[in-house]
C-alpha cells in the first residue's frame, strides 16, 4: 500500500502571531500541485482556509479544533471558563468553507480542574497533539473510516465579536467582572477591557 502523502499547514509558534491567509495559501500552492497530496492537515491555524487550496487536496483536509464541538469560532478556551465547564477537549474534523462545520472525526475529552485560561490553553495544546498523533497514525495505517456521534453548536464567535464580549460597561457588576477575568486573563494578553466615555480602558497591560 502506498503511504500518502501529507501537508500540514502550520503556524508562527510566537504567541499570539500567525501567517496571513494570503501567505499560506502562497505557501500551499508552492509546496504542491493539485491533487498531489492527499491530505493536508491544518494545526494551530488561526487563519480559514480557502476553498481554492482545499480543492487542491486529493482525499481530505483535515483540522484539529482545539475545543470541543460546542465552542466554535475563536478563544473557546475564555468561553468554557466563562461557562464554567467541568469539561473541555479538542476535534478533529473535515475542513469545510464555513468555520467549524465539516465532519466530525474524532473528539478528545478531559476535566477542567482550577484551570486558569493559560493552564487551560496548555492543556487543550498537549491534548491536540495527541489527537494530531492518533489521526496521522490512523491515515498511515488506512483507517479513515472514522465514526464520531458528536455533532457542531450553533455557537459560533469571530474575533470581532470576541473583541466586543471581552468589552465590559464601566457600571459592570462585581460579580461579572470577576468571571470575565477568570475567562481571559492571562500573561501577554491585555484583556478584559473597559468602556468609559467612548475610551477603552485594559484592566491588564
């Protein structure tokens, strides 16, 4: 059996920075023609790919989510905490045109303890590699015809409307505050924010 051929698709490992859409997508279309790999594998992602490179692939393209099927779109981690889950996972699942939306593959699931947003954050990498490790293993060995009974939320949230939720009235309650902080405070990351008299304010520098 031949072994497929496989691209992933990865990002800066710098905090917080990413490629441009347009520059994978350069980076795609110089690495192979169409139709020459089978699978491309996007991993710490931030940036959608589009359905011009997902024609390029034979078989599937492939993303590893690093939520749960419930959170979709951007900074779930914040999301969950906010919720205050007692569970979180990451998901594997096909690449449609529409954000986190394609077949769900496989879901790895985990606890959250007294998980901070950066220890959470961690967790949900460590775990994504897992998952990366078991679907490579899977396509290597010809075991794609994955199952899963998960199914996508409707709740879905871009980076503006993230921007915007994260964005507290100065008369917030004290209560609201302090779950908003638990959600997104962590090192390097100036938010949550503060609206006064049209001046946004950073409660973290």
């Amino acid at each position: 059996m031949n072994k497929p051929t496989c691209y992933p698709c990865l990002t800066n490992k710098e905090p917080y920075a990413s490629l441009s859409r347009k520059l994978i997508e350069k980076y795609l279309k110089i690495v192979f023609y169409p139709g020459e790999a089978d699978y491309l594998i996007s991993f710490q992602n931030p940036e959608i790919i589009s359905p011009d490179v997902l024609k390029m692939i034979k078989k599937m393209s492939i993303n590893i989510h690093p939520s749960l099927p419930e959170y979709r779109g951007v900074c779930c981690v914040s999301r969950a905490l906010y919720d205050d889950k007692k569970e979180y996972g990451v998901t594997a699942h096909i690449i449609e045109k529409e954000v986190d939306s394609g077949r769900i593959l496989k879901v790895f699931k985990f606890p959250i303890h007294n998980d901070t947003c950066e220890s959470l954050d961690l967790s949900a990498k460590n775990n994504s590699l897992l998952l990366l490790e078991e679907i490579l293993q899977d396509i290597v060995n010809g075991k794609t015809d994955w199952e899963c009974n998960e199914v996508w939320s409707d709740n879905l949230m871009t980076r503006k409307q993230f921007q915007e939720w994260i964005t507290l009235p100065v008369n917030v309650e004290k209560a609201e505050l302090d779950r908003m902080i638990k959600a997104v405070k962590r090192p390097g990351f100036p938010g949550p924010f503060i609206k006064l008299h049209g001046y946004k304010f950073s409660l973290y520098g």
